[in-house]
C-alpha cells in the first residue's frame, strides 16, 4: 500500500502537457525507440522511505513509475542540483520530492531527452592553480600572524 503522501501531491506539475498525464505512459509505451529508461530511488519529501523507481523520458516529459503509481513531471518542474563528483546524481522536482540516480553517468543523457542542459561543475572546484593559490594565501596570512601578529600582541599586553 502506498503511503498517503506519495498519493496525496497531487500539484500544477501532475499536468504535464494540454493532454491528461495518464495517456503518457500509453504514449511512451507507443514509442520505444524514443524513451530513455533508468532505474532510480524517489524520495517524496515527507517520509525517507526509499521508492524503487522508473524514470522514463521522451522528450515532452519525465515520468516516474513506481509500484503502482506513475507521476508526470515536465521539464520546468525539475530543479537541477550543482554537479558533485562525490554525492550522487539526483534530480529535485519544484514539489520538493527527488530521485537519486542508481546510474549517474545517464543524467545527461535524460536531461537531453526531457530538453534540459545539466549543470556543470564550477570551474573554481576544479582548478588546481585556484586551490594552490588559496593554500598559499592562508599560509602567508598564518605566517603574517605569527611574525607580526604575534609581537604586536605581546608588547599590547605588557
């Protein structure tokens, strides 16, 4: 049995398109060449049980199956995180719920077929010369305070 908040939330984003959300997964089901499929964990947002998922993506939307229960979510409703090379690739949705990706190498490859662009990595994460720099300016500000912080100190409390 479904717990009452995955049944219950229902929001603006249940209606993917002019036509009703539960002829899309008929429609997928009608075009298999054009969907991209992928297993995930949903989280709904009030519970943290763990709900074995489906993504399905064909290009107008992104629907997600889960044991007895599908929800349609259009491309404006998914809220793309920062790219982390640690944390696990997920997808937040504007109702607050997300999914963590069970394969994270497929994520722009689903954003592609919904017709969203992932997000990249700040390119400041990923400089060496930025990190090496700030290493050298907090060993300049320590050894600073060491030679003149240090005296200015003792000769204030004398």
């Amino acid at each position: 049995m479904l717990a009452p908040s995955i049944l219950g939330r229902a929001s603006s984003l249940d209606a993917c398109t002019a036509r009703p959300a539960a002829t899309l997964p008929q429609r997928i089901a009608q075009a298999p060449a054009a969907v991209l499929r992928t297993s995930a964990i949903y989280f709904d947002g009030h519970t943290q049980r763990r709900w074995p998922v489906t993504l399905l993506a064909n290009g107008e939307a992104l629907l997600i199956e889960g044991l007895g229960w599908s929800r349609c979510i259009p491309p404006q409703g998914i809220v793309l995180p920062a790219a982390d090379d640690i944390a696990p690739r997920q997808l937040q949705f504007a109702n607050g719920t997300r999914c963590e990706l069970d394969d994270p190498e497929i994520l722009p490859s689903l954003l592609a077929a919904v017709g969203l662009k992932p997000v990249e990595p700040a390119a400041l994460r990923r400089s060496c010369c930025i990190s090496a720099v700030s290493l050298l300016s907090l060993a300049t500000l320590i050894w600073s305070a060491y030679v003149w912080g240090l005296p200015l100190l003792f000769k204030a409390a004398n």
